[in-house]
C-alpha cells in the first residue's frame, strides 16, 4: 500500500518525535556490543528510509532517550556514506530527546554511532544473583511501550512497522537471542534477521547464559541451562498447538515458534 502525507499526518502518534508523515523507516540494521561491565550497548544502528509519497524530505527526526550520540551518517546508494549535521534537542522526562538528522537529496539510508545510558529505560541489567544460575550477568530490553528508543534511535512509533537484522556481540561464554531468525550463533558474534515489518517495540533481545532445547523442527525453548530442560517438558505441547492453529488458519507465518524463558526475577508475563 502507498503511503501518502494525508493518511500518515491522519495517524500521529503524539508520543513520538517521528516526522512519519514525510519520511518512513522501513529496516533497522543494528550493529551493538553488549559491555556488562558498563551496563551500555554501543555501536551503529543503521536505518533505511522512504519518502512519503510527493515529499521531498530534507531531515530525519527520531526517537532517542539518554543516548550518547557520536555522529550521523547519510548515504544515497546505502554503500558510501558521509557525515551529515545532526541536533539532539533537550530531554523529555517521558519522551526523550528528538534527533534530528539533515538528509542529502536522495537519501536513501541513515547510520548513527552511539552508545546507551547505563539508566536507560529499556534495558534491564540482571546481577548474577538475579538469575537461576548465579554465575553470568543477564541483558533483556523491556521496549513496550515506547522504550525502544532508549537503546535505539529510531521512529518509535507502533504506526512505523519495520523489518530488522542485527549484529550483536557478547564476551565468551555468554549468548545473544533475537525476535528473528538466527543465522550465525557466535561464540561472541550472533546475527539475526527478520524480514516481517512488526512495530519497534517488538524488537526484543536477550544476553547472557542461554542454552536451547528443541521441541520439534520448528519450536524450542532458550533458557539458562539449569532451567532449559524442565522449560522444554512445560512446552511439550507447543508444536502441536501450532499444527491445530494451521488447520484452523492456514499455515505458520513465522517460520519458528521458539519461546524464551527469563530469569527468575524477570517481572512481566505475556505474549504477543
């Protein structure tokens, strides 16, 4: 479907920065290393973006909140970049701080160095204590519902649906999981892709000691290792659940159903 100015000036989202009514976010590509000892993420988000129709657009404002922001990049061809001006303006206590990036005619893609706030809002740090395990430190973003924005610049926007792939690194021996297919499981690098737009606060990850149980070709459970296996007899029934779904609705869309089973101390339940 085309989008144009009038449908997405119809549909603001009052709690974001987001100038969607001239530009799009379509796909984020994150670059992060997880440093424990800092509690920060940092490195390189990089988005591509869209015009709206009959919009010429001349910035790009985002989402940000207690980002460290290093430098903006623009690009015409998504190869070459150049830096490009950028302001961050002063915080929000609820919505953060809009950035705002000058977009080269053409533009087609958007990259931004940074680095998190050991405070951000949308990052949870577990002590070893915290978990089951009581050995490794533990990372797990709660996004909803405009949290995203605290680890990643971007149109944090549930109107602003996005597909995504990601680079994550974490020291040895700990593992990285993603809302999206995995396609390189590391040791210290893990690289995710999802090619289904969802709304940013659906991006989710989780850092630390992680082992996995499969269920069936298609499902499985990711958990710390001294839960894992009790986790996967819990979910026994998942795939079968799933068969009674598809002859319901059709086919799974998503490829896996792996689900992640937190630490102990993680406060929320729910499913989307």
């Amino acid at each position: 479907m085309e989008t144009t100015a009038s449908t997405a000036m119809e549909t603001k989202d009052v709690h974001s920065y987001a100038n969607a009514d001239e530009v799009r976010v379509r796909h984020v590509s994150l670059d992060l290393t997880v440093d424990f000892e800092r509690k920060i993420l940092s490195g390189a988000t990089l988005l591509q973006i869209e015009p709206v129709d009959g919009v010429k657009p001349t910035k790009l404002v985002v989402d940000t909140r207690d980002l460290q922001i290093r430098s903006a990049l623009a690009s015409i061809d998504g190869v070459d970049f150049a830096e490009t001006t950028f302001t961050l303006a002063p915080a929000d206590p609820m919505l953060g701080s809009a950035l705002t990036i000058a977009l080269p005619e053409g533009a087609k893609s958007v990259r931004v160095d940074y680095e998190t706030s050991p405070a951000a809002s949308g990052l949870q740090w577990l002590e070893p204590a915290q978990t089951a395990g009581k050995k490794h430190p533990f990372l797990f973003p709660q996004s909803q519902a405009i949290h995203a924005r605290s680890w990643i610049p971007l149109q944090d926007s549930p109107g602003v649906r996005v597909t995504y792939q990601a680079v994550i690194r974490v020291a040895e021996p700990l593992r990285a999981v993603m809302s999206a297919e995995t396609l390189d499981k590391g040791p210290r690098e893990f690289r995710f892709q999802l090619d289904k737009p969802i709304p940013p606060y659906l991006i989710a990850l989780a850092a630390g000691d992680i082992a996995y149980e499969a269920i069936s070709e298609r499902t499985g459970v990711y958990a710390e290792p001294s839960v894992v296996e009790g986790a996967a007899k819990e979910f026994e029934d998942v795939d079968s659940m799933l068969q009674k779904a598809e002859a319901l609705f059709g086919p799974y869309r998503w490829g896996r159903y792996d689900i992640l089973v937190l630490p102990p101390s993680f406060p929320f339940g729910g499913m989307e």
